[in-house]
C-alpha cells in the first residue's frame, strides 16, 4: 500500500470578522498544530487590537508564529512573509501547520506559489513614490508604459501602489517584476496534504459583528494604540499607518471629528474591505471548501 504524505496542512481563509481565528485555534489544540499569521497586517508591533491579532490568553498552549513580529516602520512584502513562512514550515512541518488569515496572495504563496521577487530598499520604494505623486490615472499609465511597459500591457488599471511597486522593483534590481513574476515556482506547501477552508458569514451577520468588535477594540484600547503608533513619527504611506482604524482615530485625535464618527468611519471602512476580500476569494478560491459559521 502507499504510503500517504506525512505533512499535514489546514489553510483557513476569509473576510474579516468572520471568526478564523478561533476556529484556528480550535484545530490546533486538537491536532497538536502551529498557528501561522496569514494576515498581512497582523504580523506588525503596536496594533495588536486594530488588526484583531490574538491576545496572548488566547495563545496561550498553542504556538502562534509570525504575529506581532514586525516594526511598523518596516514595508513587509508578500516576498517577505513568503520567506518567513518557507522558514516556519521547515522548522514545524512535522505538525499540522494551520495557516489563516485574510491575505489571498499569501495563501496563494502556499499553494500555487508566487514570485519570488528581492527585497526592495526603502531608497528605492521612494524614488518610485517620487515619480507616481501628483499624477493622476492616465499619467500613471503613461509612465508605467514608458518604463516598464511589460508590467503596463498586465495591469488592469495603473492604481499609485501597482505602479510603485513596479517601478521600485525596476529601480531596485534593473528588472521587470514581470520578469520575476514569470519564473516559474512550486507553493511552499509542495507535498504537503492540504486542507482548504473559507469561512462564508452571512453577509448581515458579518455587518454585525464587524461593528461590534470596533466598538470593542475602541473601548478596549484602540486609541491608545494609534497614539503610540504616531509618536513614532512614521512615513504616513507605510502599510501600519494605513491600518483601518488609524487614520480615523488619527483624525479624532487631532480634533478633525468626534468618537461617533471616528468609529462609524471606521466600521464602513472594514464592510467595504470584507466585501474586496470576499470578491477575491469568489475569484481566486471557489475550489476551496466554503463554510457558514
């Protein structure tokens, strides 16, 4: 009889409040599992309510990696967490690793794999802001079509951060990232038995509960957090200060509007990003396993 991989993986994506991490949880105490962050802003300091990371009584017994491991100031790509994940699954593999987490391309990493593109020096991230500031969408094609007019021919629309990204990755290593982007790569999960989830909330229920827990993270603390944040003087385009919740708070605390509609901003703003998240996930993740908590 043949013998069936020995490495095991669950992969639990989808929107945000929609209840992926205690369902992850929940797997790992029964299986003896690691969790891993899957989340591109839950792997950051300082907020750890805003990005709904796991409280450490949560964590408690069950080994979490990749949260709250990066400086704000720190620009952390999906070829940065690909890399710190590729180091996670060597070191636990022999567990069942449970990966969730609201970031499609880093599931994507995983499983069908992504370009493995080199780390781009703040300098150059920069240079390309320099560039794409002030312009508005045709100029930003028209420039992308000049510099890099492989990456222009595959954009749907030239938006600021495509473009950025594009022409910083020219700037930093002399290549198209298209050309990255082509090299062809297994997933980091390569021989490992997957399980795919995706957590499909009824869409009212979710409304519901992404209220509440602003106004929970709000009582709890949330400002507090986004004054530590802004005491640290940062760039205000990094992806931290961009964090919903932070500019509205942001602009509670200069005296730009009241609590009441610091949180209702806040709470429209993360309806509208579940509901980009849940279009990515019809788009790119219909084969998965789809589940109404």
């Amino acid at each position: 009889m043949a013998k069936g991989p020995e490495k095991r993986a669950v992969l639990i994506a989808g929107p945000t409040a929609s209840g992926k991490s205690a369902l992850a949880l929940e797997i790992a105490r029964e299986q003896g599992g690691v969790v891993v962050n899957t989340d591109a802003l839950q792997v950051y300091e300082v907020l750890r309510l805003l990005t709904a990371r796991p409280s450490e009584i949560e964590m408690a017994g069950v080994p979490h990696r990749l949260y709250g491991v990066v400086a704000p100031s720190v620009r952390f790509s999906t070829g940065g967490w690909a890399r710190a994940a590729a180091q996670i699954i060597a070191e636990e593999g022999d567990r069942t690793l449970i990966f969730v987490g609201g970031t499609g391309l880093y599931f994507e990493a995983l499983t069908t794999g992504f370009a493995d593109v080199p780390e781009v020096p703040p300098e150059a991230v920069a240079a390309a802001e320099a560039d794409v500031a002030g312009l508005d969408r045709e100029a930003r094609g028209r420039l992308i079509a000049a510099r890099d007019p492989v990456v222009a021919a595959r954009l749907k629309a030239p938006d600021p951060q495509r473009v950025i990204r594009a022409l910083a990755v020219l700037n930093a290593t002399g290549r198209s990232l298209a050309s990255f982007q082509d090299e062809a790569q297994a997933g980091l999960l390569d021989g490992f038995e997957i399980e795919r989830m995706v957590l499909n909330p009824d869409r009212d229920v979710l409304r519901g509960r992404i209220a509440r827990r602003f106004e929970a993270m709000f009582a709890h603390g949330a400002a507090e957090e986004v004054e530590a944040l802004l005491a640290l003087d940062l760039d205000p385009s990094l992806p931290a200060m961009k964090a919903i919740g932070v500019p509205e708070i942001a602009a509670m605390l200069r005296g730009e509007i009241e609590e009441d509609e610091a949180i209702e901003r806040a709470v429209i703003a993360t309806r509208q990003y579940a509901k980009r998240q849940r279009t990515w996930y019809r788009n790119r993740m219909s084969d998965w396993n789809w589940i109404t908590p």
